[in-house]
C-alpha cells in the first residue's frame, strides 16, 4: 500500500537539468522585460528564448508561449498585406 503513494523516482541528473531549466528561463524573461526598454539588449528575442526554455516545465507558460507566436504571426502578415492601410 505506501508504495501507491510514493512519487516516481527522477535520475539526479533531471533534477539538476530542471533547475537549470527555470533559473535560464527566469533569467532570459526578466532581461527581456529590460531589453523591451533599453535599446541595448534584444527583448522580444530573449522573452521567446525565456518562455521556451519554461515552457518545458509549465502548461501554463507553453499556452502562452503559443499565444505570442499566433500574435507576432498574425501582426507580420497584417504588416505585409498594408494592415491599415497608411503608406
């Protein structure tokens, strides 16, 4: 009987990868909060890098992960077809 509730054993090894994981991931989202207003770091690139990286160990992160892409995919195409239609 405990053995139903006892957790899955993980190798050393995942764990470690896992924290290195959320501390990258962590790390690239917040200096791509800084890049979207300092002109020297890449912000937009380092939030995808930073919700990529997270997005492997949190539903949540990977849905909003996919909700960006779908909205720089459709703001790309909207630019490309004149979107408002200003020259």
């Amino acid at each position: 009987m405990a053995g139903v509730l006892e957790r899955p054993v993980r190798p050393a090894g995942s764990n470690v990868r896992r924290l290195v994981r959320i501390v990258a991931g962590s790390a690239c989202i917040v200096l791509g909060i800084a890049g979207l207003f300092l002109p020297v770091l890449q912000g937009v690139l380092l939030l995808l890098l930073g919700l990529s990286l997270l997005g492997k160990e949190s539903a949540r992160v990977r849905r909003y992960e996919n909700r960006l892409w779908e909205y720089l995919r459709t703001r790309r195409f909207a630019k490309r077809e004149g979107g408002d239609g200003h020259r």
